[in-house]
C-alpha cells in the first residue's frame, strides 16, 4: 500500500476502478455502468479467470424459468433451507435470504448480457451433464441430510455450449461490458499496491502494464498467459514451466500506471490458490490438488486488502473436487480411507466427498469396486460422459487403478487395512441383503453388495494424479461489509473506497462449495459492489 503524496500525476481516472475481469469483476463493473459510473477495469492476463475454464455453472433457484420449463417448482425458502446447510453461518440469514430472493433476477440479469440457459433436465445424478442436459442437481440436494431439510430442486443451470461451457458464459459478459457499455478494461497489467490518502481512504492503485511498445513481448505475455492457464488444469508440471516467462516479461517488461478512483476500488482479483506459501500457511491439506484459475489467483487482491486494514476469514476452507461420477455405476463402490473405515455417501457431491478425503490420514481415499461394478461403468462411458470425463475413465479403466484377486489381496496391494476393508464390506454386503437402510444414507438404488472378484481401487487422495486431476479452489477471504461489500478491519469498521466481491472476499460460498455457488456469488457480490460504488459519493 502507498500513501498519497500529493502529486497530482495520474495515468487515469474513473468513478469506479475494478481489480480483476472475471465473473466477480465483470459483473462489478457492468452494474456500474449501468448505474452511470465511468468505469475502468484492470486485469492482469485476458480476463475469465477461473470462470472462462469452469463448467459455467451457475447456481439459481426459487422458481427460474428453466426449473419451471423441466417441470419442477422451487420457492426461494426451500433454497434458502438447502443453502442454510451447506452455508453453515457463513453469511447471515438475512444475507442468504437475500442471495435467494434474488436468484431469479440475477439469472435474468446474466440472460439479458447474452448467458444462455436452457431447462432440459439431466435424467440421472451426475458431476456434469452432457451436451443434451442444461440443468441438473448440481450439488448435495438429494442425499440426506440435505433433502430432509428442503425439498429437493435441481438448480445447476449449465450455461449452454458444447463441453465446458464456461468459455460462452464469460465471452458474453466480456462483450456486454467491453462492447455494449464500452467499459475501459486494461488488460496484461498487474496491480502492484493501492494508493491511501492522508487519512486512510484508498483513492486509487499503482500497477504494471507490459509496456505496449515491446510488441513481441506483450504477444507472447497473452499467448502464454493463455496456454498456461489450461495446462494449470489439466497437468500443472507443464503450466509451471510459463510461470517464469510470464513473471520476467512482467518484470523487465512493464511501465508503471496509477490509476485515480473517485468513489472506490473493488477488489475482484480471485483467490490464492496459486500461492504456495499462503495456502501452506492456511490449508496445507490441499497442497497436493490442481489450482483451478490462473497464476493471477495468488492472493494479491486479498494481501493489498489486509495492508489496508482489512480482515481475513475462512481462509482455511478451500474446495477439492473428487467426480467419480460419471459413470454413475462407480457411486455403487464405498469410498474407504486408509483403515478401510467408510468415509460418507458415495452420492455426495464430488466437494463434499473431497471435503471428508481431506478430513483422512494423509488426506487419502480409495474408492473400491467389484468386477461387476467396472463393468457396468465401462458400459455407461459412451452415454454418460463428455470428452474430459473420458479421458479420466480412460485412465481410470486402463492404468490408474490396483487390482486384487481378493478383497484382502487389493488392500494389501493398496496399503489399507486388510481388517478393516473385510469389515466394511461385510457390513455394506450385509445390510444390503437385509434390506436395512444403507449406513451412510447412500439411495438403496445405488447399493448393490460387492461380492464380485477381482476387486478394484482407485486413488481418490487430494494429490496430483496426470490421468485423475484433483482441482481446488480456495474459498475464505476478505471479510466485508454484507450491505455494501465495504472490506471490514478486524472490528468490524469499514475501510473507507475500499471493496471486494467474488473469491477475493468471504461470501455465500466460503464454507462449502456446489457446482455453480460460486459463480453465483460472484454475480451477487460483484453487482452489490458495483452497485454501491457507483451510488456512493466522489471521495475527498
């Protein structure tokens, strides 16, 4: 952070100065443009973020019309009653009742921007539909205890497009706000420090531009930039090797810009997932996962927070996502730790499953199954998967398993308890002929004893597999003002210009992730933002 020293050399000047061009910062700046703020974005690469590789899912209930067109009737309250869970006092009641009541309207709200959505219903349960299905139970809406809680109601809307559609859901934002609304968005520039007047309101942010005169150079920062990105998902040891090119571009490549913001600055800039030592510091259980977002998610939008005053929470919750489903036949497995203790409902959505692997002896699971069981996955893959999916159950199938003759032959092989393994089986067989109800809630049409040698065990651990990546993300933040999104101190005191929305900042999702609550949030948040700033009043 840098204090103003009086000098009256800006490079530019806004309204409303947004750090970071991804769902968050999008929305931040297209609501206020909307409102009549000028306003300038500042983005380190393209923009997307984590967004533009996601699935672009976005989490949406209480009545939309695709629920409506798929046959299903949602209310506010019953979303309310399912978030309520997986929210565990994260944000208050009012807050989440909010978050809710204006579901409905924010999805409108990104249709208008160009985000399409379609109500065709998934038939099965799964981790992402294929190219048929827009909308499904994205999240934990049908397992105990969660349906006892709210009626059940799919309300993962895929943004409609071939594969991961995250691609299309930013591609529209970007246009709205670039095209639409003529948004200043200066991409390839790194914000380095906010800038403070005399009295502690943050009036602007210093940055480096990859200097737009070494041609050659700013190309191959947006090439790389780029490529790094997707390598990052798919095998992170090939993204590492542009980290450097990218950094020493930055480095000796770039000019100095500061930037006036006369109502405030709106910390956007992802999370921290890509910063080895804060994540070690705070949630060392996922060092072995993939990043999902770009080397810019290093924490730098939530550091510049805190060397204003700003306060951090939840920083230790972080989402891994363990999808063995698709196929579904694979959720007729037990997931086991290292003891052979079963570890919860195979059904769960793939965070949550990566949530209790993370609660396990060297954060490790193995998900174990019968000659039966592959069988019938490997008979579901044509229908059931797209083209990313397949490539896991292709290594998953072929290599990226152990195999025993026996049970007890498969966990020695494995390193599980033999013991332990013997007697959750017996148990998980056992009830299942009874007809007792299963032990982890798992839906008895799932349940089928596992009697079927050989024997099969797929590593689920939260460690870098090539063939079955494990990708996090961090979810905990700055905290912030929960009527205007303001960064608090640690007493709860508003840091005067200074805001934050999306990953950078503590929100609906920063104690339990389901596909599309992020996203979700991050147009919540980022609109509240937006909103605020915009209506607020110049600063001295």
């Amino acid at each position: 952070m840098q204090s103003y020293g009086g000098s009256d050399r800006w490079d530019g000047e806004a309204d409303v100065v947004v750090v970071g061009f991804g769902a968050a910062g999008a929305s931040a700046a297209i609501e206020a443009a909307d409102l009549g703020a000028d306003v300038l974005v500042v983005e380190r690469f393209q923009g997307g973020g984590a967004t533009a590789i996601s699935g672009g899912i976005y989490y949406a209930g209480g009545g939309t019309a695709q629920q409506k067109e798929a046959g299903f009737d949602d209310t506010p309250s019953a979303m309310f009653d399912y978030l309520k869970l997986e929210t565990a006092g994260v944000v208050s009641d009012e807050l989440l009742e909010d978050f809710c009541a204006r579901s409905v309207e924010n999805l409108q709200w990104l249709e208008r921007l160009g985000v399409p959505f379609e109500g065709s219903m998934a038939p099965r349960k799964t981790s992402y539909p294929t190219n048929e299905y827009y909308l499904y139970y994205s999240g934990n809406e049908l397992a105990p205890p969660y349906k006892d809680a709210a009626a059940p109601a799919p309300r993962g809307h895929r943004t409609k497009g071939k594969g991961t559609s995250g691609k299309v859901f930013f591609s529209a934002m970007a246009k709205s706000a670039r095209k639409r609304r003529s948004i200043d968005v200066r991409c390839q520039t790194t914000v380095t420090s906010l800038i403070t007047d005399d009295a502690g309101t943050v009036i602007g942010v210093e940055c480096r531009e990859v200097d737009p005169r070494a041609t050659v150079r700013r190309v191959l920062h947006r090439v790389l930039g780029s490529q790094n990105r997707k390598w990052n998902l798919y095998y992170r040891p090939i993204g590492r090797l542009m980290d450097g090119p990218i950094r020493r571009i930055e480095d000796g490549h770039s000019v100095v810009r500061r930037y006036r913001a006369r109502k405030g600055v709106i910390l956007a800039a992802g999370g921290f997932v890509f910063n080895r030592e804060m994540l070690g510091e705070h949630a060392p259980r996922y060092l072995g996962g993939t990043g999902l977002g770009t080397i810019g998610d290093d924490g730098s939008g939530i550091r510049m927070g805190q060397s204003a005053g700003g306060a951090v929470d939840r920083m230790e919750r972080v989402s891994a996502w363990r999808f063995f489903n698709p196929p579904i036949a694979m959720t007729e497995g037990v997931l086991v730790n290292k003891e052979g203790e079963r570890i919860c409902n195979e059904l769960f959505y793939g965070a949550k499953i990566g949530e209790h692997i993370a609660e396990q002896t060297d954060v490790s699971a193995y998900l174990i199954v019968d000659s039966r069981v592959l069988a019938d996955a490997k008979r579901q893959v044509p229908e059931q998967t797209l083209w990313f999916q397949r490539l896991q159950t292709t290594y998953l199938f072929s290599v990226g398993h152990k195999k025993g003759a026996t049970a007890e032959e498969l966990a020695r092989r494995t390193g599980i308890d033999p013991a332990g393994l013997a007697k959750t089986l017996d148990r998980y067989n056992a009830d299942r002929r009874a007809g007792v109800p299963d032990a982890m809630g798992k839906d008895p049409a799932h349940v089928t004893p596992l009697v079927d040698g050989p024997f099969y065990a797929i590593d689920c651990s939260i460690r870098v597999q090539a063939g079955f990546p494990c990708p996090v993300l961090t979810l905990g933040g700055l905290t912030v003002d929960e009527d205007t999104g303001a960064v608090t101190g640690a007493d709860g005191v508003s840091i005067p210009g200074l805001y934050a929305a999306g990953r950078t900042a503590v929100g609906v999702c920063s104690e339990s992730y389901v596909s599309g609550l992020s996203i979700a949030d991050c147009v919540y948040s980022g609109r509240r933002a937006g909103a605020v700033v915009a209506r607020g009043a110049v600063l001295a």
